[in-house]
C-alpha cells in the first residue's frame, strides 16, 4: 500500500482551521484581526488555508496557558518565519 501521509507542512482551509481550534469563523477573524491568530495564506483568487504547524502552534500556546501577549508575539514570529522561507 503506497504511503498517503502528505510530505512537509500542510496548508489547512477554514473549516479544518475551525474543527481543530473551537473557534466558529468570526471568532477566528476577530482572533486574527486582535493579533492572536495567524493570518491566512493566499491560495488562489477565492482560497486561503493556514499552515498546519502555525495552527497547532497557537493551540499548544493556549493549552499551556500562555497570556495574549505571549500569544501575539508568537503570531509575529510565525509572520516572520514565513518572510524567511519565501
């Protein structure tokens, strides 16, 4: 059976954004909007996704008990190594 798993990060669209984090949509935006939350990757003219390791950054951070403030510097780092990589 071949290997199916997919190959580095993966880019996940709003609605397994909001499965993995609770957050409803305009909850997401407003996390977005306040600096909590990463924005999203452009993926084409109507598409947009969030890097995997991105979303699962920011939960363990709330799931570790982390404040705002750690949160939003967080979200500015992940901007930033996504500056890198390009």
């Amino acid at each position: 059976m071949p290997n199916t798993a997919p190959i580095g990060p993966t880019i996940n669209r709003r609605p397994a954004v909001t499965a993995a984090t609770g957050y409803p949509r305009s909850t997401l935006y407003k996390k977005i909007e306040d600096g909590l939350f990463t924005r999203p990757v452009k993926l084409g003219a109507r598409a947009v996704g969030w890097p995997s390791h991105e979303t699962a950054a920011i939960s363990a951070a709330r799931i570790a008990g982390h404040t705002e403030v750690e949160i939003r510097a967080l979200v500015k780092t992940l901007h930033a190594n996504r500056r890198k990589a390009t």
